[in-house]
C-alpha cells in the first residue's frame, strides 16, 4: 500500500498540538487529506503485514488523524432527506454514486465519511459503517448489521442479519476487528475487541467472539485463546458454533448451570459452501 510519509508527520503535529488543533487551518486540511485517502482506500487503519506474528499492522497515526477529526470538528446540522441530525461536520454521511458500483438499498442505512466501502459491496438496510472501516469487494453488510470504526472486512464476506463487527479507536496501538476474505459472519453473531476471523471461516448465528472468550476446537484438540498482545484467532475455515460448558464448582454444579462457550465442530467443505450460495442468488 503506498506510504503517506509527509501526512503522516502532519497529522501527528497536529494531534500533539492537542485542544489548540481545533481553530487551525492546516489542522483541518491535514485531516480532510487523510478522510479522502480513508475512502479510497489508499490508507488504512490496520493492514495485512507478513511480517507481523498476526499477518497484520495497526497504523497507529491513521486512528490518531481519526480522533484529529472529532477533536476539530464543530456541532452542525447535518441534511439527510428531510431527518435531523447533529453531529461533527468533520464526518458527514458518505453519499455514494451509480459509478461508485456499491449498491445501497433504501430503507435508512448510512456510511461515515472516512469509510472506505468497494465496488460490489450491498448494503441492506438498515445497516452502519463507522468512520475508518474498509469492507472490500463483494461483500454482503446485511439488514442491522454494524461494522465499527477501523474494523476491517476483506472480501467476499457475508455478515449477516443483526452482526456486530467491533469497533476500536482507542487505544490506538490496540488492533481492530479484521475478518478475511470469504468468511461467513451468521446473524445475531458479534466480533469484538481486536477478534481476527481468518479466511474462509463460518461463524454460526449467534456466536460472540471477544478477547476473554476460549474458543473449543474439537477437530484438532485445542483451547484457543487471546495471550499477551496477541488477539484471538479463528483459525482459516474454521465453523464455530455457539456451545456451553458445565460449571463443576459449588453451586454451579448444584444448580446445573453452564456457561456459554463457542466451539469449531468442523473445517469447511464443499457441504458448507453450499450453504452460501444464498448470498449469490441475492446480488
């Protein structure tokens, strides 16, 4: 991805300038640079790095430019179709045209300006995506569906009814939500806190991902989970479902109680492609 050196020194002038950022001219077209870069894709907050134990690299300084957005931002009314909206004029709804080849269908969804969304995506509604997220080509965002402030959203992926893709702005070392390309995010499903669904994995309605969850997989045996800076993973194919665990202390067991506990009961098929194939009938 191409390297933005000199903003980059600007927008961290700017940010350590602090509250006096707000009335300065250049603090202003410092950040308009960086939104326009945001939505074409040229920069983003978090990208693939082979190099990194994650295969990915937070870009520290484009979440800072972020939050330089909201610090110099001024309270405006904000025109959307005869609704009423007050918010920083510094993120304006994104508004898209037939060239742009991203299909948004009526019914009250919006896109922050600083979002960068791809030719081939559809955008059910009502569905929200946050400023510095990028959703690539062909994926599906469905009705309720939110993908939060940098989360990243490779291509080909399908979320889901109701899903929640995580948002993080601060800290800003601490890594987004990624899910890869060709992965499958059910309904009512949630990803959280620097979660990363790698490609091809199928998250079945309902499962929430966070940092303190394990994770069960009973093909290969393991316990997985988040250690030290390292997120958790799910790993490429995987199909996680929502499970339980028994508690076996005091009252727990006395009371049969059992805690949620999400578990990858397979690795996709060809039987779970077919499940997909929905997806390709609606676009």
């Amino acid at each position: 991805m191409r390297r933005h050196y000199e903003l980059e020194a600007r927008i961290e002038v700017h940010f350590a300038a602090g509250a006096a950022a707000a009335g300065d001219a250049g603090a202003r077209a410092a950040f308009l640079e960086l939104r326009a870069a945001l939505e074409r894709g040229e920069l983003r907050a978090a990208e693939p790095d082979e190099g990194s134990p994650t295969g990915w690299r937070v870009n520290a300084w484009v979440k800072r430019g972020i939050l330089l957005g909201f610090r110099i931002g001024e309270m405006v009314e904000q025109p959307a179709s005869g609704f009423s909206f007050i918010d920083k004029d510094t993120y304006p709804a994104r508004k898209f045209a037939a060239a742009d080849g991203v299909r948004v269908v009526p019914g009250g969804s919006s896109v922050r300006s600083g979002a960068y969304v791809a030719r081939g995506v559809v955008c059910m509604p009502p569905m929200y995506i946050n400023v510095g997220a990028y959703v690539d080509e062909g994926t599906m965002v469905d009705s309720h569906a939110l993908v939060g402030s940098c989360a990243q959203v490779g291509k080909r992926v399908h979320l889901s009814a109701a899903a929640q893709i995580g948002g993080v702005l601060e800290p800003v070392n601490a890594s987004p939500v990624i899910i890869e390309d060709d992965a499958l995010v059910g309904g009512n499903c949630g990803v959280y806190e620097g979660t990363i669904v790698r490609k091809g994995a199928v998250l079945g309605a309902g499962t929430i991902l966070t940092r303190g969850t394990a994770v069960f997989d009973l093909v290969k045996g393991q316990v997985l989970r988040a250690s030290g800076e390292l997120p958790l993973v799910i790993p490429a194919g995987a199909v996680v479902v929502p499970g339980a665990r028994a508690v076996n202390k005091e009252k727990g067991r006395e009371w049969g109680l059992s805690l949620y506990a999400p578990v990858i009961v397979k690795y996709r098929d060809e039987k779970t492609e077919l499940s997909a194939t929905l997806e390709e009938l609606l676009r």
